[in-house]
C-alpha cells in the first residue's frame, strides 16, 4: 500500500485579493504535492480561505455587501487564482461551510465543558455611546478616541483558554520531535519568547462584531477566528467532535506537514497543538515556516500599495515561468526578492537558454538529420557515461531537496540535467558528426542521448513546471518517466518520432519591450496624472533651523485609508475615513488632482494627528495626510517601508 502524505496551506483571508506572496505559498505547496504523487505518494492536498471576523465584516461594509456577499466574491477569486496558476488541490475548504462551522461550535463546546475553557472577563475603559474598549494607552486626553466623549471603567465578560495547563506537555513534544518545527531557528524563537516566560491564557470569544461562528450556548460571543481558522485542517477532511470521523480523516491525519509564512508560526507551533492536545487529537508532523516574497525590499501586504499579483505575472510570463521564478528564487529559511526585471532576466538564463533551448535544438537536430527518428546505436563513449552519470543521479538530488523543504535547491538539481545536456551538445558538435556519413551511427546516439535526458529532465521538472513539461514530452512524444525507473538511462522508445514542428517552450523576453509595456499598465493603475506646470517655480528657500523641542511638538501616525469620497462641492478636496489603531478619524485632503478615491482605499499613509481640527466645505478635518511633491508639482503621499499597524508612531 502507498504511504499517504496529507498537507496544507495557511487558508487566506478573504478581505482582498491575494498577491504574489500569499500566491507563492500555494505553488510551493502544489510543487510537493505534485512531487511526492509522483514519487508514488497517496497524497491529499488541502487549501481553502480564511472568512470570519471583524476586519471582513468591516471590508463587506465598505464595499456595500453582506459579509457573506463579500466572502463569497474574494473566494471565488481566489479560487480562479489558485486554478490560474495549477495549483492541484484535493479540497478547497472555506470557513463558511456549514459542516466547518458546526464543527467549530461542537469543539468549543467540549473544550468548555471539559473545563479548558472558562467564562472570565476582559477589562478596560469603555465608552458607551461608541460601544468600545480602549486600553489607557488610547485614550485622548482620558477621552475616548473616537468621539471625545467621557470614558468609565468597565468589564465585559469574556471565554478563556487555558494556554497555560498546555504548556509543558508542548516543550516536551518539541523535545521528542525536532523535526516538528522548520527552519529550525523558529523552534527556539517559540521556546525561548513564549513558553519559557509562560503561556498566559488565551481570549477565545469576541462580542465586538457579528461575522464568526456563535458559541452556540452563549450566541452573542463570536468564536475566537484563529481557533476557527485552525481547525480546517481537521475538519476538511470529516473530523467530528463526537467520534463519527470521515473516511478522510481516518486516513490522512495526522497531517505530514502544515505549509505556512513565518508571521503566522506562533499560532501554527503554539495555540494549534494546544487545541490539538486538549482535544485529544493527535499531533502534525511539521510545520514549515517559508519566508516571504520581499518586492523591492519590502514586506508585501494587501494593505500597502504597489503590490504584485499572479494574474498580471500570467498575462506577462505565463503560469510557468512565474511558478518557477518563485519557487526557485525563495531560499528554505529566508526571504526572496521579486522583481519585473528579475523574473524577465531568470525566465532568460534559466527556462529559455537552458530548458527551452536544449528541447529545441535537440529536436530540430532530429528532425533535419533524420527526419525526426530518435535511435540508439549503442557505442558508449566516455562523454555519454558522465553525462548519465549526471542524469540519473539527479532524482536522489531533487528527492532529498523536496524532502527537507529545500525547493529551490530541488529546482536547481533538476534544471542541472539540462546544464550537463547542453553541455553535451558542445562536447558532441553533432553539427560536425552530420558532415560525415561515416559518423550517422554516432550522431543518432549523440541524439538518443540527448533525447534520453530531456525526458529525464523533463519529468523532474514537471512539479515546479507541469504544463510546459507537459507540452515538451509531447513534442518528445514520450510518456513522463515514472519516478521508479527515473535512475536508468536508456528507456526512451527507440524509433520514436519526434514533433516535426516543435513549439517553443520560452520565447526570449526583450527586457526593454516588456517594461514598456509593464509600466504602461501600472502607470495606467496609477493616479492622474497632473498637468506639467509650465511656469518657472519660485525657489526654495530653506527654513531655519529648528530645536527637536520643536519638531517633537508634531505627533506623526502611520494611518490606514479605510474610505474615501470626493468633496461634492470642491474640485481638490478629498474627505478621508482614516484609522489609527482603535481610533477612526476624518480627514479633508487636498489631494484629488492626483489621486482617484478608491485607488486610496486601503493605502497606510503617515499622517500629523495633533493639528487643531478645521472644517474645510463643512467638514471638519481631524488631522493631515503628508505628502511629498516633485519640480513638476507631481504629488506622493507616503508610505512605511513594510506593512506596520495603522496607529503607530512615527519619530
Ligand atoms: O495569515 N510572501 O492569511 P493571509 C510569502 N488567514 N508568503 C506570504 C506573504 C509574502 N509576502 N504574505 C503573506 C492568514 N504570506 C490566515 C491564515 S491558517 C489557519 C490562517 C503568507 O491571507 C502568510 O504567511 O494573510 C500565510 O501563510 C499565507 O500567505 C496566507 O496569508
């Protein structure tokens, strides 16, 4: 019977549509799936979405939808993503199914009555016409943030996990399983930051916002949405709190390994076996922690702009070429960089001149000497046993790379049949054998050869690369070799014809065509452009000098852009609904000349939060957005380098 192999991805949020990053996370995982199905593996791959809780239900608000409208749509977007770039999956959960969701309630329930859970309360300041807490730290001059109006302490009732009953059982399971957490640099991060100073319990239940799943006993609290999200991966496959587990479950549980990013280790390693040990569940085999997909040098987010997303790679660079930048560009235990550039000069080096090159010249050779008829004439020579030797230790390579999680070296040692091929191609000159006819036996070998280590090649690459794999052995007209016989040489059907006239796999990208064309389209995203300003601008005079008295007299915020409409009766202004932490604020900017409202929607931008409000068309503006401006009076608002909270200080 074939050894099983269950894995997942993180399930992504539905409050927009993925980037490039979040993308990467569900190739990396279909790459494995796809390799170990091949390596004879019964394999269930499980990804899905993530739909509950408040910053959803705030999304569906301002888009004028249900949340459940809401999450229906970015699903659905999702899914055409994850179709879009191959991502072979099992089953696709979301959080909203009804089986999920009832599931969710049962697991609560026992860890309720079982005693894990408790009733307990969170404390804080309260302002009741607004209906929320604020820490000390948030209030306004002891005022509420949002409507200055008085505060009073208050407490509201809350359910608890004990974290803390859990958290030796943990530290000895990292201890019997070092394996269980990779890199391995993360196991200690979670012993030494989290366990050891001692686990504090954990708040399960909310009461602020309505889109979750109730706790069916006490309906007006909302299951905590990590304890939600978590089970998924249990209850995906047909776990039931009551013994009635699915067929599925029987099966594939527990999961050989969790796919996820680093930010999200802590719940993954800390909270999920907790949930796991208290429910008498048994526990994931690993958990990988991928690093993230850096553009530019900066974190990507959703809710930062300039962000890349997988559709518009396609449309460039087509499905493989961008699953290949990705996967072999990302180092196991560190982040990768993504640029246009780079995936135009790696598709170059790698896919065209290396893989594409040698299928095509390989069977053009076949063609124009043979009429397309691959044969082996035996007649080892030295240059033929080094190139086997290459290629039929390539599989061992690839296999151990995918095993530890190494996937961009797997890449590599598959693409190093191709390196050695053509290399071969050099040392053999068959252009020089065909002018001898004495030498057509050993130019057909030469060619065998060649042939022989395509098909090779080719069926290692298929994880990372299906579809161009695909469409190459078919020119080859070869079946893909199945990962049992991968270490011969020589199993290529002699007499096989090859395809007469052979498509190329990856057209050579001219990088100065295609960034036109890139910039052209992200310039047409971009917001309106001003009229370039004929007139000479007076010049700048530099102010004085100021004491840092002064300047720390401005309290400056990273704001997030959570709405934004024009001012009916003014041309420039724009009204802003802005967030800073708990704290929601209106701001009129003069800045619609130059960007278009829903362009800023969910932009964090830094803003002065301690300017006297004014009112400018009848609307008083609660603070300032900062912005830049160039020669031309071209303007920029600015943005923190990577994705911080909204709400955080700027010095
Ligand atoms: O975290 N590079 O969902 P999500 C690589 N719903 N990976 C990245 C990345 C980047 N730039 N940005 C994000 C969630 N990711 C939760 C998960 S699981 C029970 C709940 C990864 O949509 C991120 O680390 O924000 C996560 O693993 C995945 O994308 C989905 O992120």
């Amino acid at each position: 019977m074939k050894d099983k192999f269950y894995l997942t991805t993180a399930i992504a949020y539905t409050s927009g549509k993925p980037h490039i990053g979040n993308t990467y996370e569900t190739i990396l995982s279909d790459s494995i799936a796809r390799f170990k199905r091949l390596d004879g593996y019964d394999v269930f791959f499980q990804t899905g979405t993530d739909e509950h809780g408040q910053k959803i239900e705030e999304k569906a608000s301002l888009a004028g939808k249900t949340p459940k409208e809401f999450v229906d749509g970015v699903a659905g977007v999702i899914k055409d993503l994850w179709d879009l770039v191959d991502v072979s999956y099992d089953k696709f959960i979301r959080t909203t199914d009804k089986d999920h969701e009832l599931q969710v309630q049962k697991i609560f329930n026992k860890l309720y009555e079982q005693g894990d859970i408790y009733k307990g309360a969170y404390s804080g300041w309260y302002c009741t016409p607004c209906e929320s807490f604020w820490t000390e730290s948030q209030l306004v001059d002891g005022k509420c943030p949002d409507c200055g109006r008085p505060v009073k302490q208050a407490q509201e009732e809350a359910y608890f996990f004990k974290m803390s009953k859990y958290a030796d059982r943990l530290i000895k399971y990292y201890d019997e399983h070092p394996e269980f957490i990779l890199p391995l640099s993360r196991k200690n991060e979670m012993v030494n930051n989290f366990l050891n100073p001692g686990l504090t319990d954990l708040c399960v239940s909310r009461t602020s916002f309505k889109w979750g799943v109730p706790v069916d006993f006490d309906p007006k609290h909302i299951v905590y949405v990590w304890l939600d999200a978590l089970t998924n991966y249990i209850t995906g496959i047909g776990y039931d709190v009551d013994g009635n587990n699915g067929d599925l479950y029987n099966k594939y549980w527990p999961a050989d390994v969790h796919i996820i990013g680093k930010d999200i280790i802590r719940f993954h390693t800390i909270y999920w076996p907790i949930f796991l040990m208290a429910l008498g569940v048994p526990l994931p085999k690993k958990v990988y922690g991928h690093g993230w997909l850096l553009q530019d040098g900066g974190k990507m987010s959703k809710s930062t702009g300039n962000v890349m997303y997988a559709d518009d790679l396609v449309k460039f660079f087509g499905v493989d070429a961008v699953r290949y930048y990705v996967l072999s560009e990302m180092p196991q235990d560190n982040d990768g960089l993504i640029s246009w550039e780079a995936i135009i000069e790696k598709t170059n080096a790698e896919l065209a001149n290396v893989l594409g090159n040698l299928v095509s010249r390989t069977i053009a050779m076949s063609n124009k000497y043979f009429g397309g008829v691959v044969e082996n004439k035996g007649a080892v020579e030295d240059v033929d046993e080094d190139l086997k030797a290459v290629v039929v230790s390539a599989y061992d390579k690839v296999k151990t790379a995918i095993e530890n999680y190494k996937i961009s070296d797997a890449i590599s040692e598959a693409l190093s049949v191709f390196r050695r091929a053509n290399k071969y191609v050099d040392e053999t000159a068959p252009w020089v054998l065909a002018k001898d006819p004495a030498k057509a036996d050993r130019l057909k070998t030469v060619l065998y050869n060649l042939s022989e280590s395509i098909v090779i090649g080719l069926s290692l690459m298929t994880p990372f690369i299906p579809k161009s794999c695909e469409k190459a052995l078919k020119m080859m007209n070869a079946p893909i070799r199945s990962y049992d016989k991968i270490t011969e040489f020589g199993l290529y059907e002699n007499g096989t014809k090859v395809a007469e006239n052979p498509e190329i796999l990856f057209a050579r990208l001219d990088a100065k065509v295609v960034m036109e064309e890139v910039n052209k389209m992200l310039e047409e995203r971009r917001p309106k452009e001003v009229k370039k300003v004929e007139e000479v601008k007076e010049e700048k005079v530099s102010k004085p000098q100021i004491e840092f008295d002064d300047f720390a007299k401005v309290e400056l915020k990273v704001a997030l852009i959570t709405a934004c409409e024009k001012v009916a009766k003014s041309k420039k202004l724009l009204k802003l609904t802005v967030k800073l932490g708990e704290e929601v604020r209106t701001v009129v900017s003069g800045i619609a000349l130059h960007y278009e409202p829903e362009y800023l929607v969910g932009k964090k931008v830094v803003m002065v939060t301690n300017l006297k409000p004014v009112k400018l068309c009848g609307i008083e503006s609660q603070g300032m957005i900062v912005c830049a401006e160039n020669a031309e009076e071209k303007i920029s608002f600015l943005s923190p380098e990577w994705d911080i909270e909204d709400g955080s200080d700027i010095f």
